[in-house]
C-alpha cells in the first residue's frame, strides 16, 4: 500500500515524485517512456537554470532526484484505474499498486494526420520522433509536417542531418516562437506553404508525398525519403475517462488550482490538464498535485493550514 501513486514519467508526474518524496509520502511513479514527450526533445532552452540540456539527460536527471528523496519509479502499461473509493488501485502489467491518493500525469501523445499510407509506412518512412529517428536519414531527403514550435525544431535538427529538409505547413505564417524561426530562417529548410499532405505514397518504403495546395488546389508530388509529423497533441485521458474522471468539453482533464480533479483523492498534472504544453509548466502543476495530495492524505486539505506549511 502506498500513500500516493503517480501515472506518468513526463515532467509533471517526476516533479510531482520529488515533492512527494521529500514530503515523506511512500510514492510510486509509474509510466511508460522516462520523461514522456519531454524525453524527445533534441534540445531543451527555456527550463530555468539550465541553459541547454537534452530532453533525455533532464528526464535522467528528474528520475535521480526523485530517487534520491525515496519514490520508487517502475516501467509498465497502466491497464486500468479504480478511483472512485477511498483505496485507489492501478492495474498494470507490472503489477496492481494501491494508494490513497492519486496523481494522473498522462500527459499527450502525437496527433496523426490520418492521410492514406500514414500507418502502412509508419517506421517506414514515417515518425513522430525526429531524436529517435533523424539519425536514419543521414543524406536523405526528409519534409516534417505543421508550423509550430515542434515542426520548426524538428525541421532545424533534421537538416543539419538530412541532405534535403522540407517544412510543409498549411497556411502561409508560421506560429512557432520568434527565436525558433530565428533558427529556421539561419538554417537551409525549404518551406512549402499553404500545403497539405493527401497521401503518403511509396512500395515497399516511403518513397513521396501527394501535396495539395489549398490555395490554387494544384497537386504535386514531392520525392522524400522520410516524412516527421509534428501537428500537435492530443491528451492521453482514456484511462482516466473510464475511471469516471470529469473531462472538459475538449478533452483535457477538468482541474481547479488545486490540481484536484472532480473525484476525492485523484489530482492531474501536466499536459493532460490542458495547460501551457511547456516543461517549466508541467513542472509547476506536478509540485502543486503532489503538495495538495500531502494535503489531502494528512486530513488538513481545504482548511486553514496552507500549502509550503508543514503539517
Ligand atoms: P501546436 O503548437 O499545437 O501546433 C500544431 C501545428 O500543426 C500548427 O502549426 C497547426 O497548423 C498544424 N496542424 C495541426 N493539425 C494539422 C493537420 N491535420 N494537418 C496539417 N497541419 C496541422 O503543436 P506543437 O508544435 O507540437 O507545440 C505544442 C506546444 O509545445 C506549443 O505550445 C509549443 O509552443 C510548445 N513547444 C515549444 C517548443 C520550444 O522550443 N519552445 C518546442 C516544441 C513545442 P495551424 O498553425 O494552421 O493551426
């Protein structure tokens, strides 16, 4: 039986483990992937402190401090969530953990295009992940699909690797941070503007994209080798869904300031809750879920002794 169980290895769920631990609480973190989305940042700028640092080596880091102060951190499948009475239980195929108290850090996963060939040439040709796949097209040609923040990042890494970097975006702006486009407009990207992927074409691998311009309807055919889709998240609220967790009207798990979700006991974290998809952010929400959570499970939630005071 622990105090507190965490679902999710991203930045909320790790950063809820560390103050958990150092509050005393005999905490669990579970998840799938160290560090979740943040692990595949090729590069991480804006977490203060640290001026540059690899997704990765910030997710190792965030694991040894939560070690350090005592959680213990297992690798699973989170099957199924029992939340609704006082025990909580996560089922999982590394075990069923019980808790009083719950902390949903699920965070997101890749929003797909849903074009014709997108699954049939997925690891083919087709990624969401630029830092695990980009080494494979060394001097070839690759296009990366949206024109946000993580489109243009991918773009600027793939074409110090790739012989040929195309950026694909739908309209003729892009909506990423000025210091991204900075890098983008240094770098020798080809952008293709107010253009949509219809088909993802090929044989036995990726071998083009069937492109529609959405201004003229003009269709094109642009030989790639590989293609990196990076149009955004789409939160990971199954689990939680089906536990019976309130969800927003648009998907997110519904929150107060409190991190406390609409059952007694369960808290989210995180990107799953909708807010500022930024790590110092997911950060922020984890220290409050878990400061709650001492909170709630010390009997003292919602009365007078405040958050910070030791209870
Ligand atoms: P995002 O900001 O949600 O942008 C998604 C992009 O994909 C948009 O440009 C959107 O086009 C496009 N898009 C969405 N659906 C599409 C479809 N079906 N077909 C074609 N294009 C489509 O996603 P993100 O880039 O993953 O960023 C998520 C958050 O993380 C953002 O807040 C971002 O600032 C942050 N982030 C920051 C950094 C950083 O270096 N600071 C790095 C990565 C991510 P429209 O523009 O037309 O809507």
């Amino acid at each position: 039986m622990y105090d507190l169980v965490i679902v999710g290895l991203g930045p909320a769920g790790l950063t809820a483990g560390i103050y958990a631990g150092r509050r005393g609480l005999k905490t669990l973190l579970i998840g799938e992937v160290l560090g979740g989305q943040q692990s595949l940042a090729h590069v991480v700028e804006n977490y203060p402190g640290i001026e540059s640092i690899t997704g990765r080596e910030l997710s190792e880091r965030m694991k040894r401090q939560c070690e350090r102060f005592g959680c213990e951190i297992v690798l699973g499948k989170v099957a199924s969530l029992e939340l609704s009475g006082k025990t909580k239980k996560v089922v999982s195929d590394a075990g069923t953990f019980e808790a009083e108290a719950v902390i949903l850090a699920t965070g997101g996963r890749h929003r797909k295009l849903n074009v014709e060939g997108e699954d049939r040439f997925l690891g083919k040709g087709v990624s969401y992940c630029a830092a695990c796949d980009g080494p494979l097209f060394r001097n070839k040609k690759v296009a990366v699909i949206g024109g946000s923040d993580s489109a243009v990042t991918t773009a600027v890494y793939l074409s110090e690797i790739a012989s040929e970097t195309y950026l694909i975006h739908r309209r003729d702006s892009l909506r990423a941070e000025e210091s991204n486009q900075r890098k983008l407009r240094e770098s020798d990207v080809k952008i293709i503007w107010n253009s949509v992927v219809q088909k993802i074409l090929g044989s036995e691998r990726l071998e083009g994209l069937e492109l529609r311009n959405v201004k003229t309807g003009e269709i094109s055919v642009l030989k790639v080798d590989g293609v990196f889709i990076e149009i955004g998240m789409v939160p990971t609220t199954e689990l939680a869904r089906a536990a019976g967790v309130k969800l927003r009207e648009d998907g997110y798990i519904e929150v107060n300031e409190k991190m406390e979700t609409s059952l007694e006991g369960v808290f989210a974290a995180g990107e799953v809750t909708g807010c500022v998809p930024q790590i110092v952010v997911a950060a922020g929400q984890g220290a409050v879920a878990a400061t709650s959570a001492y909170l709630f499970l010390k009997g003292v939630y919602g009365k007078k002794a405040d958050w910070g005071k030791k209870v």
